[in-house]
C-alpha cells in the first residue's frame, strides 16, 4: 500500500510517499509544494491544488494522510493554514483516495514514541525509519512522519478488525 503524507501550509506544503509492505515501510520520496506569495490567496491555494494534484498523478498513492490544523495565537494565519488544509484535503478525496486526519501529538507518538517531541526529533527519527530517505526540508520531513502514523495506525487497525 502507496501512502501520501501531507503536511499543509500556505507557504509551503510538504509531501511524502512511503510504502507499506508486510510490516515494512519503505521510502519513495518527498518534497514539497510552494505557492508564490506575491499572488492572491485564491491563485496560491489553486497553486497548491495543482501541485498536490501533480503529486498524486505522479506517484499513485493507495491513501493519503493529513496533519490536522493547530490554532495560531494570529486568527487571521490560522484561518488561512485552514483554506490551506481545505485544498490539500481537497485534492486527494478527488482522485477518489481515502484521507486520515491526524493530529501532530499523533504523528509524534507513533514516529518519536511522545506526543511532545521536538520536530528535529520527528526529522530524525524519520530519517532513522525510512532507510534512503536524506530530506532535510522540514515540511516534507513533517509528511513522511503523517505517512509512517497513518501506515501504523491503517495497520493496527486491520489486525483489530480481522
């Protein structure tokens, strides 16, 4: 099972494809999508529409995998990481994908073993989980980690319902 792992922002989006195979996750690769901030918010979300759009084309994800929003102290950047979020969730459930949502403490517990870790030692440990995978951008390091939660939580929850 192909899994995208999709961390949303406005700015910049990250992305990572991870594999699940028999227990074993293997790295396929990451990245991420920018949106040009000198444009209006509408053209920059349709930029991260088109670039999410263009990652699942590419890579033929089974699931995908989204970091759920936290609230910034600035209501008017959360609002926005909102319609950011709104577009990257967009784009998988139209190329007919199942989506998990996921909050970070989540992701932090099932990569790191805590929810309160560091985000170098999500980077980290993702680098540690998926042999091959060198990202040091943040963004992308952040989805592999959505990828790998929803990877173990898919897989747990199988077991349970056999």
């Amino acid at each position: 099972m192909r899994v995208l792992g999709l961390d949303p922002g406005l700015r910049t989006t990250g992305w990572g494809m991870i594999e699940l195979a028999d227990n074993r996750l293997r790295y396929l690769g990451d990245g991420v999508v920018r949106s040009d901030d000198r444009l209006s918010l509408a053209q920059r979300l349709a930029q991260l529409h088109r670039g999410v759009q263009a990652v699942i084309a590419q890579w033929c994800p089974d699931e995908a995998a989204v970091e759920q929003t936290f609230v910034n102290k600035n209501p008017e950047s959360t609002l926005k990481l909102g319609q950011a979020r709104g577009v990257v969730l967009l784009a998988p459930a139209l190329a007919g994908l199942e989506v998990g949502e996921y909050t970070p403490a989540q992701v932090k517990q099932a990569v790191v073993g805590t929810g309160r870790a560091a985000k170098e030692q999500v980077g980290m440990m993702v680098r540690t989980l998926l042999p091959g995978c060198l990202t040091v951008q943040a963004d992308a390091a952040d989805a592999l980690g959505v990828a790998i939660c929803h990877a173990h939580l898919r897989a747990t929850a199988r077991r349970i319902g056999r």
